[in-house]
C-alpha cells in the first residue's frame, strides 16, 4: 500500500501531484512554510481552531467574497503568502539556532515567534483556508497560481541548478530514523504544553511554528541536519518515501500528534 500518490515528481504541478508533494513536505521538517501549510490544513478541518475567522477582516482589508475574487487578486494573495514565508523562514532559522547554542523555555520561544511573525495573509483578506481552497482549485490551471502553490510548498525552483543536490548526503532511512525522532520531541512537547497556563489565549499558528523551531534545534543537535538539509533529502528520495509504509505511518503520527498540539484532538 503506497503511502502517497506513487509518482510525485518536485517538477510535476498538476493538482494531484501537489497533493502528494504537500503531504510530504508537510513533514520536512523545518521550513516555516511547512509548518504554516500543516496549520492551515488542521484548521480546515477544525472550524473551532478557526473561531475567529468570522471576525478575521475586522480593522484589516475588507473581507473578499469567494465568488468576486479575481484571478489576479489569488496571484496578489499567493506572492504575499510567499513574502510572508520566505521572512518568516528567516526568523525561525535564527530562532532555531539560538536554541542550538542554549535551550529555553517552550513559552519563551512562542513570544519570541510572536513577536516577529507577519501577519497572516488569508487573515487580512477575510478569507479561511477553505475559501482559498475553492480559488485555487477554480485557478488551478493558471501557470501563475501554479507556481505560487510549489512555492507555498517549497519545492525548489526547477531552474536553480543543483537545487536538490547540495548538502550532506543523507540516506532514505536517515530521513525516517529523524522523522521518528521528531515525532518523539513534538510528543514530548504536547505533553508539557498541556500544563501551559492560560494556553488557550496562545495563537495556534504561532504554536505550530514554536514547536517546530524547538524540535528543528533538537534534530540538528542530534543529527547535525539543518531543516534544509532534511527538506533535501526529502525531495531527493520522494520516490522511495512515497512508497515507504514506516514513513506514512510516522507522519500520520505525527499528523495526529501536531492535533492534538492545536487542541483537536484525531
């Protein structure tokens, strides 16, 4: 039983290939824009974790109504999406090495987080991740929308040479041994946020990157891998991972696990 689609191919944009590649990358292991993507899928699922979603346009840009959206203003959305990703992945790359040189406190790393994320796209727009859904489904043969949706994904940009091919070399089952091993510090870190006070004021998406900054330390002291090195690896091997029924198992769990994170517990 293949674990994704048996063909993802980091070139292939058709909307079944980026399912697949999305379920994947979800798991890389340290890109902010993985961690933002895992929440928003948590959150489609969850309309509580999106509660304040009906009051998400209140003093920002007026809330878009799906079917007025034009095929520009998804472009707009998707290249702001992308800008916000790309300062956040510089953010928590420098949070994630602090952490390398001395640990801290979990609460401490989400108000450092806090501090410097940018402000969520979607939710300046009005707009949940379902109503964005339906835009990309409705645009997704655009080539424009395409290539903000890899990007999103971060899948590397086909005409950088050498994209997938620089670093450490690291074997299909070094992925899964640190895969495994993630699952365990994001179980770990579950159980300690379950005794946070008040940590139902905590923004969840913010969470979400929090624990992925804290986990991303503890891997590359343990392994040495930076959350370039593991998203790498990952595309390098995808076709071996695709198939590979210990991997799927493990970010199911893991899946399950960042859910209960977020207070929904699967």
């Amino acid at each position: 039983q293949a674990a994704y689609a048996p063909k993802l191919d980091p070139r292939d944009q058709s909307p079944a290939a980026m399912e697949g590649w999305k379920k994947i990358l979800l798991y890389a292991g340290g890109a902010a824009g993985a961690a933002a993507v895992l929440y928003y899928l948590l959150r489609e699922d969850e309309a509580k974790v999106a509660g304040a979603d009906a009051g998400a346009g209140k003093g920002k840009e007026p809330k878009l109504k799906v079917d007025d959206v034009t095929k520009e203003q998804v472009r707009q959305i998707l290249n702001e999406i992308v800008e916000s990703q790309e300062k956040m992945r510089a953010h928590m790359k420098s949070v994630t090495s602090q952490l390398c040189a001395k640990p801290e406190p979990f609460e401490q790393t989400y108000q450092r987080i806090r501090e410097v994320q940018p402000e969520d796209p979607l939710e300046r727009y009005g707009l949940s991740m379902m109503d964005f859904d339906t835009l990309l489904n409705k645009h997704q043969h655009d080539q424009q929308v395409r290539e903000g949706i890899t990007k999103i994904m971060g899948v590397p940009d086909a005409g950088k040479a050498g994209a997938v091919g620089k670093g450490p070399s690291v074997t299909a089952r070094k992925i899964i041994e640190v895969h495994s091993f993630m699952l365990e510090e994001l179980d770990r870190l579950v159980k300690h946020f379950a005794t946070v006070p008040n940590k139902d004021t905590y923004d969840m998406k913010t969470v979400t990157l929090a624990a992925q900054a804290v986990v991303g330390a503890k891997v590359e002291d343990r392994f040495g891998l930076t959350s370039e090195d593991i998203e790498r690896a990952v595309m390098e091997h995808h076709t071996t991972l695709a198939t590979d029924q210990e991997f799927a198992n493990v970010n199911m769990r893991m899946q399950s696990t960042m859910a209960q994170l977020m207070g929904n517990d699967a």
